[in-house]
C-alpha cells in the first residue's frame, strides 16, 4: 500500500470510528437520562 | 416479518440480525486481514497490498461521470434514500424523536459495515488469492459472482472452511433479509393507508406480484438482466429519485420549514451551512452528475445498448420496459389514491 493509500485508509477509518463512538454516546447517555 | 409490522416484526428481528451481523462481518474481515502470504512463490499477495488495491488513490477515475454515478447510488442505496424506506419509517416517528442523531448514526454505524467491514473483506481475500490481475476480473465480475462464486472459492482455501463458509452465508442472507423487509415496507404501508387493505391482503397482493417480477432475474441471469435491473433501479433512479426529493424538501416544502422539523426533538444542532448545502449544492451537484453520466460516451453506450451482444438486446428491452411498465402503474396508483382522498376531503 502506498501513502496516499495509508493516507485514504487512516482518514476514511478514524472519521467513521470517531463517529461511530460518538453517536452511540450521544444514544446511550440520552437513554440513561431518560431513566 | 411484514406480516407483525414495524415493530412487532422488523425491530424485532434487526434487533437480533443486525448485531450478529457485525459481529460476523469482524470476524471475517479479521480473518482476511490476518491470512499473511498463503503462497510464499508470491510475496506480493498479501493483505496490506489487498488492502493497498483498494484504497491506493487513482485521481484520475475522477474524470468518469459513471464513477461519480455509482458512488452516488451506493450511498443513496445503503442509506435507503430515493426508494421510499427512509421516508416510510420516518413517518412512524414521533414529533419530538431526534432524527439528527438518528441519521446521523444510521449514516456512521452504515459506513462502518460497508467501508470498514466490507472494504476489509472480498477484495483483499481476493487480492491474497487471485493477485492483482484476479482481484480486477472478481471486481468487474458483479456483485453476484463476488458472493457466491468468489468467496467461497476463497474460504476453500482456508482452514475452517466449513466454519466461515457459514459466517459468510449467514452474514449474506442477514443482510438480504433486512434489506428486503425494508423494501418491501413501503409497499405494504402504501396499499395499507391508501386503498385501505388489511395487512394480510396487501402482503398476499405483493408477494404474487414480486414473484412474477422476480422470475426474469432467476431464468434470464446470464443474459444480463440482473445487471440491467441494478443499474436502473439501484443506481440510476435512486440518484435521480434522491435528486427530486432534495428538491421537493428544500424548494417545495421550504427550507425554514424543514430546517424546523428536523429539529424537533434534537439534541445536536446541524450547522448552519447545510441550509445553503441542501438547497443549492446538493441538488445541483446531482444534477450534474446525472447530466454528465448521461452525455459521456459511457452513459451513451449504456442507455443504447452499445455494449450489450445482439442475442441478449431482448432481454435488456425487456427488462426496460418491464421497469417503464411498473413506474407506470405506480404512477396510476398514487393518482387514484390522491383523488380518493381529494374526494373524501371535499
């Protein structure tokens, strides 16, 4: 894999792993306050 | 499933699929990710360079409108926009649930099955076994071949064959089964709210109507059918069909209007900027990208069948006009459900 590869890879993985964890966050923390 | 409704059936269903289905999505792409160099005659065939196949940019396919095409209908297909899923499970919300979050995990956790799970899988164990020259011909080959022919091919070259073959299987019809319930809900509610059908009626109605339909897929495969159905109904209309609803929810429903709407009930605010996004550059973006498939040669030679051999140009037609025939009829349909309300209105 080149750097631009490794570059697209980290990119796209981190962006969609940081949101992921966010998101389910943001829901689990909203459920519990409902609570 | 259909039959229990939204949340007797397909909640309770996804509930249980959709988890084991990331899970087994894990455990293949970590298995893939972890085959090393099967053949030590070809050093070059392994994961990294698999994953390197993929994501080693070519900034040049940025000049073929069928690229931007294709992204466009993949995102609009995965997220259920342009097909009515969306806006048919949207409607048994709530006024105060938050569909920002919502979307907006539905839009995360989406890309993490198909960019990061997916995008670990088929290409990559194809890359490790078949190299680079394999791996373009199994890309090419259509999403049929890749999993029914390819990966299987692929798991018989591993241990535990049997025990990923499995995995691999129950991820595919998992992931079929919540995609087509999905699908087919729109239908059902459709025929349901409109013509006022029990539940049971419209689903008898639909299923003789998709079997009839899906039988030219079935017998005519190889003739090219399947291909031509997933160009028009999950690439093409979806983009345009996404194109009108920006459109009408923007221009027609008003964009102060909606910007209200989608927040009510959220937590997290969408930047401001997206009021100007959504308006003006989403919609000409794909109207460009549509207009710019359909003037290069490659949308010419598609819409007229340049490409396709002389024997199988009756079965494209077909297909063509079997797809003209049921935008028809569910043109005539929502017609007369709109007058029969306009009567009972006035």
């Amino acid at each position: 894999m080149n750097p631009g590869g490794w570059l697209f890879l980290t990119i796209s993985w981190s962006f969609i792993i940081v949101l992921c964890v966010y998101c389910l966050y943001r829901i689990f923390s909203k459920k519990e306050g409902l609570d | 499933m259909l039959y229990h409704g939204i949340k007797g059936g397909i909640e309770r269903f996804c509930g249980i699929a959709m988890p084991a289905l990331v899970i087994f999505g894990i455990l293949i792409a970590a298995r893939v990710l972890l085959l090393g160099i099967p053949d030590i005659l070809k050093p070059d065939w392994n994961a990294l360079n698999g994953m390197g196949f993929l994501w080693n940019p070519d900034l040049t396919m940025l000049k073929d409108p069928k690229v931007w095409l294709a992204a466009a209908g993949q995102i609009f297909f995965t997220l259920s926009v342009g097909i009515g899923v969306i806006l048919t499970y949207a409607s048994y919300l709530k006024k105060t649930d938050d569909v920002v979050l919502s979307g907006l995990t539905a839009a995360g956790m989406n890309e993490f099955a198909e960019v990061i799970l997916g995008g670990s899988i088929v290409i990559t164990a194809a890359f490790v076994f078949f190299g680079p020259a394999g791996a373009q011909e199994v890309a090419k080959s259509g999403s049929f071949n890749l999993g029914f022919v390819t990966m299987p091919a692929i798991f018989g070259k591993i241990p535990l064959t049997a025990v990923f073959g499995f995995l691999w299987f129950m991820m595919l019809f998992l992931a079929g089964v919540t995609s087509s319930v999905s699908l087919a809900q729109p239908a059902v509610a459709f025929l349901e709210d409109e013509f006022s059908l029990s539940r049971k009626k419209a689903l008898g109605i639909l299923t003789v109507v998709f079997f009839v339909l899906c039988q030219p897929a079935i017998f005519f495969l190889g003739k090219g059918v399947v291909d031509e159905m997933d160009f028009w109904g999950g690439t093409f209309c979806l983009v345009l069909f996404a194109t009108i609803e920006t459109v009408l929810f923007t221009w027609v429903f008003g964009m102060d209007k909606a910007w209200e709407e989608m927040h009510h009930g959220a937590e997290l605010r969408i930047p401001r900027a997206y009021k100007f996004i959504m308006r003006y550059v989403t919609p000409l973006f794909l109207l460009v990208i549509l207009g710019s498939y359909v003037l290069s040669k490659g949308g010419r030679d598609r819409i007229l069948m340049a490409s396709v051999p002389d024997a199988d140009k009756p079965y494209i037609l077909g297909v063509r006009l079997m797809l003209l025939g049921i935008i028809a009829v569910l043109i005539l349909m929502v017609r007369n459900a709109w007058r029969k309300k306009q009567g009972g209105a006035g």
